[in-house]
C-alpha cells in the first residue's frame, strides 16, 4: 500500500514540473506590447478589436479609447510588432509602439 502511495505521489510530482515547465516555455514566447493609434470613436474601438483580435498569434487585447492606446499580448513566434502595426494600417491607422512603463515613443515608428 505504501509504494502505491509513493509512486502516485512521484507521479503528480513529475506531472506538476512538466505543467511548470511549458508555463515557464509559453511565457517566453509572449510579449506584450502597447501602440499608440490614430483611432478617434468607438466605431474605431470596436473595428481595432474586432479585426486585431484576429491577427495569428493574439492572446489579449486592450483599447483605451481615450487615451488612444492598444496593448496588445501575442506569441512571438507567429507575430511581430511589425506585423501588427501592418494589420493596424491594413484597417486604416496609423499605429506605433510606445516604451511600456515610460510612455515614450519607440523607434518602431509607421
């Protein structure tokens, strides 16, 4: 009975370190990444959600309308920052991205 309970709990052991370490391998492939964009109304707020959305790679998009800032979470293996501002002039703006926490402008300027 004793070695049962062993090597189930050697097995939830391994278990959780594999689950550990593909969280660990996702979160390296994630990059978050906030655009400064030429949107003016909420039209532009929902067309900018509805079709960014969409764009391979995307896990999570947030639109300040106001302050007319898109953040953006998306695997870096199937996009770019490049390729989401493509797609953001695809629809008509202009879009750059802004330093996180500096709110400076970046070089990666359309």
């Amino acid at each position: 009975m004793k070695t049962k309970i062993w090597i189930v709990a050697v097995i939830a052991l391994i278990m959780i370190s594999l689950a550990a370490e593909a969280q660990s391998k996702k979160n390296e492939n994630t990059k978050t990444v906030t655009f400064e964009v030429s949107m003016t109304c909420q039209n532009c707020q929902r067309t900018i959600e509805k079709n960014i959305a969409w764009e391979k790679g995307m896990k999570d998009i947030k639109v300040d309308l106001e302050m007319k800032l898109v953040t953006l979470t998306f695997d870096t293996r199937k996009t770019s920052e490049e390729k989401l501002i493509e797609a953001f002039e695809n629809l008509g703006y202009t879009a750059e991205a802004v330093q996180n926490n500096q709110n400076e402008k970046n070089v990666n300027k359309q």
